[in-house]
C-alpha cells in the first residue's frame, strides 16, 4: 500500500483555498522553494526556486530537457545497459542516440569510453545514478573522470556538453550511502528527478528538473526549459500535485524493510549458487541466469508464478532482474522456487 | 471557485482501494467505458472503451495524436485563426505546418481553401469546433462539404487525411445548441478532449484522444497511440484523475451564468456602440477594436485594470478578446470602462 502521508497530501491540497487552485499552474513558487531548500542541503550548491522546473516524473522531465538543448542531427550519449527509453526518446526528438557501452561486471562510469564517443555535434550525455538496474552507485572518482572528459571536449568543441543526471532513485540508498550528484561535480548539469521512486507512486506524475546554478546561462535555461515544457505539450504536473510538494518532499517508502529484503534475498540466492550483484541502490537486484538465455530462463521461473526481467531487455544478456518492492509474502514463496528451478535447468544441462 | 464536485472526486479517488492503486497507470478501463458510454450517447458512433486513450489534457493529446501521424515533412494544415499553439506543436514535431486562413467576419469552414492547401504530404488537419476565440460552431453543412474535400483529396494522393477534432470546448455551448461532432461526419477523425473547460480546471491535466470507430485500422491506431504517448514522455494522465473520470464526466461550470454574461456583455456593449461577434460557445468574445490598434486598445483598457486580449495574439487584429469566465463584479467594474475609454479613443482621433 502507498506511503504514508502520500494520500494525506493529495486530498489535503486538492481543498482550494483560492479562486485560481486550479488555474494552469506552471510553477508553485511555495513547492519550488521547499525543492530548491532541499537540493542546497543535499549537494551544497545554492540552487533558488525559479532553477526548478516542475514536470510529470522523470520522463517529462528528460523529454522537456533534451528538446530544450538538442538541434536536429544534434548527438545525445547514453550509456548502456541503459533505462528502456533513452534511446527511443533521442530519437524521437529528431537527434542521435549514441551508445556507450559499460563493462560488466562492474559497469563503472568509463571516462575514455565516453571520450571516444564525442564528435563536435555532442550536445548532451545521460547519466544515470544510482542505475537502473544495476544498481551501482558511481563514486567521486568515476565522477571527477567523467567531468574531467567532459570539460575537456567542451572546450575542444566550443559548446559545453550538458550532462543531463537522471537521479530519480537518489533516495532509494542502502547501507548508509549518502547520494553524491553528478551536479555536485560537474557544472554544466540538468538534475531530473521524480517522486515516484521514493514514494512508491509512478501512477502521480511530479518531478523536476533543476538548473545547476553553476551552468552557462542559467537564467536563459529557465525560460528556455519552460517554453520547450510548454510547446512539448504542457509537459508540467497537476496544480494539486504540485502544491503536495511542499508535503511530499520529506515522505519516503520504508528503506530498511527493502535493504532487509535485499540482504535477504542476496543471501538465499547466494547459498544455492546464484551469482548476483548486490544493489546500493534502486528497486532491482541483477542475478545470473544459470542458463545463457536469460529469456528461456525467466520463462521457466514464470511458469512457477515466479515473475522477473529478463536481462536481455536492458542490454544486460545474460542476467533476470529481480526486484525488491515484491513483499515479503511473494519473497518467502518465490525463493524455494528460484533453488529448484535453477537446479532442475542444470541437471537437465548434465543429463 | 471550482465547479461542485471536483474537489470531492479527486479527493475520493485518492483513497487506495487496491495495492496498486498508484502504480503506472495507462488505461482505467472504467474510467474509459464511462467515457466511450458518453460518447455514444453523444455522437451515435459505436465507440468502444479501447478506443479511449486519456492525455494529459488536449495539449497532450495533439501531441500524441500528430506523433502517431506524422513523418518529417509530413504536412499538417490549422485554419486562422488557430489555438495560439497549434503552429509551433506541429513544427516540434517535425512536421510542416500549412495555414488557411478564414474569412472575417463569419470565419466559417472553407472547405474549398482546404482543398487548395492540401498536397500529396498532407497527414492530418486540425479542425477546432467549437471555435476557440470566435466562439463558432461548425454547422452540418461546413462539415460535410469538408469531409467531401477530405475524402477526395485521400482517394487521390492513396491514404487517408485524419481530421484532429479539438473539441475542448464542445460541452460550453449557449443557445440551447447540441454539438456535432465532425467524428459523425467524416470516418478518420480523431477527438481530443480535455475536461478542463467543462470543469474550470485547466491545472488538473486530464482529458483524452478517442478514435472513430470508422477510422482506417482502428485497432492499429489504439496500440500506435500508446506507444506515441509513452515514448514522447508518458503524456498520460496521474492514475487519480484517471479514476475520478467516472465521476468528472457528468460536472459542469454553470452554463446557464455563462451565457447570462454573454447576454450581458454583449447587449452593454453593442448599447454604446462595440461591434461584436456574439459567441454561439466557448469562453470568449470577439469585439471589434475601437482603433485599428487592438495592442494599443488594449493597453489603454489595462491602464484603466481592465484586461483583455490583443487579437493580434489570435490571428485576429482590429479585435480584442473578452472573457466570459470574469466574475460579475468584474464585469459590472468593467463596462462602464468599456463605454468611456472608447469614447476617449475616437474623440481624440476626431478632435
């Protein structure tokens, strides 16, 4: 069931307490503070309300930006294994998808690797931590390399290249870890965020992008994002979601009980012979399939009611993604079922 | 204050029922049987729940519907005067935007203009009745004399032209009209809908694209327009307002206030000596400028705090634009302004 307080604040700021409640609503100045307070204390940078730029989750919130900054025949790098629709949204606004591809199996952010994929036509490099669905978490040195790259080619090419930090599970972190944002290292960063992750809560629409105060033309980009939100077609939350903000910001789903579950279920994967990647981070916890096809593999696990990825969907061949918001009830019944159907493909393997 | 009934439904659909309650959230199917019984009842068409794919309002349900359409250098053609946005969405799109321009002062559907702008690349035409900001509603006769052009100029260039029926102001009607919709006239017809009008409430962002059900490949297009949304950055409304659809579908403004306004307006100008297109729907009225100027009219009204649109804005110079949704102390303030700047303006040109 939904977070707690998460309901509270619709119906609270759905009761209009003026005319204009449901007016078209670009920017709630109250709920844009209370983001901008928040962002100060979590990167140190002195973000103000008007850098926040309201928008329906995450994926308004990179569409609206990438249509601000891309031309025609523009490149965008994205990093594979990659979130679902980078590279359809790329293409979709008329630019150039460019894959960089991670190494397994730690899928570091490769500085060199996005060197090479920079021409003079770079406008902009998605990047994304913590990551879908590896759930690494890239640390100040992967950071510094990248912003090192990045500086560099800019100057090279006479335009700075935009990283345009998709962060939406910067609050779904394990083992204490304190989220270190790509804007914190690099100036010229776009933060996209979306609520739905920390409250469990895809279905509502609000998130944002801030402007790093410290990018070129900041005060042109807040026009310029709220124009292409405009003509992308009102890309900008509800005025009663937006108005929750100022609620929703301080709500989050229990992150102990999914660390519990992660540790849980890392540990029984990993007593009968799975290998896995243990997530700092995210909803998802990667594990190797036993068997090459991580499709047929999944099929045999749906088969026993037993539901994940296969890894092939996010450009990670090879591996199913379990994910860590199934309760604890599917949890206890799912793991007996992982044990068998691993061993039987084996057994069939030797036979 | 907004229409009774909003608040409750919103607040009531806020209440989980399920787990699930928040989750991604494409298609309410109850929520779309309640629209497609609607319009049946409505156009006499046999639409199908399937046939309705909820948009973030019209704005993301033009998007998504030319997305679905157009290739670059496809042709889209709007009629003038447009909705202020028509122009720049289709350019954002890729594809090209084609103007015809109607004549003053009936601004009535001219078919044959139509077939003058149409070319072998024309994908699609937007068509908005009722009229946004001439208050025109297309009669049976502008209709068909359109859809004879449409399906001509399909059979000879070999696929069909869709017809994108902005229809968001189709239940703000006076006079005792009953709207027809050009669905129930020409078989390729896409409605865009949003509940915004009829409720007041532009910042709840809920509406939706419904698909004739005599379309070319009516089934392609339910699966083609998804995906449309869904890549062009989920244009698809919160799960709340998705649900309180069964609830919104039946609310309305006060029509009857609305249309005493008109009436009001209308008479109080035309007393004193305002020429005026007297509005058969919407939420607007069309008057004459006084000076050639509309900007410069317009301003001197605001120096007096009385606010209205410069028609240039519209397409429409020589006229300025009134709202029809100013309180009645607004409007009681307001005329005597009317009469008195007026007399200044053409004393002055005179003396």
């Amino acid at each position: 069931m939904p977070v707690g307080g998460l309901v509270d604040a619709i119906r609270h700021h759905a009761i209009p307490q003026d005319k204009d409640w449901f007016a078209y609503t670009v920017h709630n100045h109250a709920a844009a503070e209370a983001v901008a307070t928040s962002l100060v204390s979590r990167t140190g940078l002195p973000f103000e309300s008007d850098d926040v730029r309201f928008a329906p989750g995450t994926f308004g919130a990179l569409s609206a930006a990438m249509r601000t900054l891309v031309d025609d025949e523009d490149e965008v790098i994205f990093l594979s294994p990659p979130w679902f629709f980078y590279e359809s949204m790329i293409a979709v606004l008329g630019a150039r998808p460019v894959r960089v591809t991670l190494r397994a199996p730690r899928f570091g952010l490769d500085a060199e690797a996005v060197r090479r994929a920079i021409s003079s036509r770079t406008r902009a490099i998605i990047v994304n931590s913590p990551h879908n669905p590896t759930g690494r978490v890239y640390d100040r040195e992967e950071l510094e390399a990248l912003a090192v790259v990045l500086a560099d080619e800019s100057a090279r090419h006479g335009r700075p290249i935009v990283l345009l930090s998709d962060e939406s599970y910067n609050r779904i972190l394990f083992d204490g870890r304190v989220f270190l944002s790509p804007a914190a290292i690099y100036p010229h960063t776009l933060v996209l965020y979306t609520y739905g992750k920390q409250l469990l809560a895809p279905g509502e629409r609000v998130g944002y992008i801030a402007i790093s105060p410290r990018i070129d033309d900041r005060t042109g980009l807040r026009d310029a994002i709220r124009f292409a939100q405009i003509v992308g077609s009102w890309q900008i939350p509800n005025a009663t979601l937006q108005r929750a903000v100022v609620d929703l910001e301080g709500l989050s789903i229990d992150l102990a009980a999914l660390e519990r579950r992660r540790d849980r279920m890392a540990a029984a994967l990993t007593s009968v012979g799975y290998e896995l990647i243990v997530p700092d981070a995210t909803f998802y916890m990667m594990v190797r399939s036993p068997i090459e096809d991580d499709r047929a593999f999944a099929d045999l696990l749906a088969r026993r009611d037993v539901f994940v990825g296969p890894g092939h969907l996010f450009e990670m061949p090879g591996f199913i993604r379990l994910s860590l918001t199934a309760n604890d009830e599917m949890v206890t019944r799912a793991l007996p079922v992982f044990a068998e159907v691993r061993k039987r493909c084996l057994g069939d393997r030797v036979s």
